[in-house]
C-alpha cells in the first residue's frame, strides 16, 4: 500500500478560497431549496476576505 502526503495550508491562509468555499456552499444551499441562482452580497463578499477569526493552528 502507498500512501501519499498533500500538504494543504490552512484556509486562514488561502483568502481567495474562503470565496470558493463559500460561493459552493450557497450554490449547494440554493439546488438543495430550490433556489437557483443565489449570490452574496457584496458586503458578504468583503467580509469572506476578512482573517478568520477563531481559527487555531
């Protein structure tokens, strides 16, 4: 058997997929409710951009 290590750094660390991650989760939200189409606001997207707060090591 091999096993193969991937490093991946810490979302905290990868601000652009905060956004990726979270537009995901809305779109999964959105076909699982039947609400196709939804989007953040842009506000919403500001804050995604934000250190994340909590996160530990």
């Amino acid at each position: 058997m091999a096993v193969i290590v991937v490093k991946v750094p810490p979302l905290r660390e990868r601000t652009d997929d905060t956004i990726l991650v979270g537009k995901a989760f809305l779109h999964s939200y959105g076909v699982e409710h039947g609400k196709a189409g939804l989007a953040f606001a842009p506000g919403a997207l500001r804050a995604l951009r934000l250190p994340l707060v909590g996160e530990r090591p």
